[in-house]
C-alpha cells in the first residue's frame, strides 16, 4: 500500500462530513428511521457507517437533530437495553407512531423512503401534542358534584346545618 492510498483511508472527519451526515439525519421525516450507513450514503460518505455514530455523539448545543431516528442496520437500537438512551429513543419513537418491538424496528415498516405505496398515501402524521405541566382543577370534583345535585355548595351546606 502507498502512503497517498493510506492518506486516503485515514482521512481526518472534516467540518463539511459532520454538516452533511447533521443535515442528512436532520432530513428523516418523522416516523421514519435509518440506518447508520444509510445515513453516510445519503450525506455522500458510503461505507462510513461508524462516523455516523461518532458524529451523532458530537452534536453542538443548541441544533435539533433527530439522533433517535437513527438505529443499526438490522433495526435495532444501538444503546443496551437496559440503558437510559435506550428508553429514551424508544420512547421518542414510540411517541412518533414508530412500532418498536424487543428493540427492533421493521425497516421495510418505517425505513425512510423503504415503503413507497406508505410514502405517498399515508396520511401524514398527527403533531405531537404537549400538555403544560400545571395544576389542573378537576372538573367534576365531589363538591361539584353536591353543587348540581343540591344546588348548594359544601361552604353553604355547612353554615345551613349549624
């Protein structure tokens, strides 16, 4: 081997690699998942499914990449099962209608651009809905309740049974 062809090989990862795999990953639409090495041939770098994954641990702060769309070549999720990345990516997929199953997603399912006949004439997906965390009152409390069966409230019932 030569030294050029070496060179070649060991390449250091360039700016423009991990702005192409972020802009990649940034492109799955949601529902959809994707291998690591799809994720290089798509970004333009085939056979460098392993830079994939060292460059979805160096996200900047502050960019939305969908790094849980993302999974090993046979579907499943690449963190151990037991791990807290795990269940966050399973849950973040599970939230996007994404079947997982024993840590395994059907590709021929919900593989980016895997499914046409899905692709054209799904409907799209629902947005996720979130609920602010704040105290709810209940609507239908048992001092409601005593207010539209009595026409009175547990305050007034009190004061008429002195």
């Amino acid at each position: 081997m030569t030294a050029g062809a070496a060179k070649a090989i060991a390449a250091p990862v360039g700016d423009e690699a991990a702005a192409a795999i972020w802009a990649t990953i940034q492109r799955i639409p949601r529902g959809n998942v994707c291998s690591y090495g799809e994720i290089a041939t798509r970004a333009g770098l085939p056979g460098r499914a392993r830079l994939v994954g060292k460059v979805l641990g160096q996200v900047p702060d502050g960019m939305a990449v969908p790094w849980f769309r993302v999974l090993r070549s046979d579907g499943r999720i690449a963190f151990p099962p037991q791990s807290k990345a795990y269940r966050e990516q399973r849950a973040r997929l599970l939230e996007e209608g994404v079947r997982v199953e024993r840590g395994k997603v059907k590709l021929q399912d919900f593989g980016w651009g895997r499914n046409l006949d899905r692709d054209i004439w799904a409907p799209p997906p629902e947005p996720v809905r979130t609920v602010a965390k704040t105290a709810k009152k209940r609507v239908d409390a048992p001092a409601d309740r005593a207010a539209k069966t009595t026409g009175t409230t547990p305050a007034k019932s009190a004061r008429a049974r002195r």
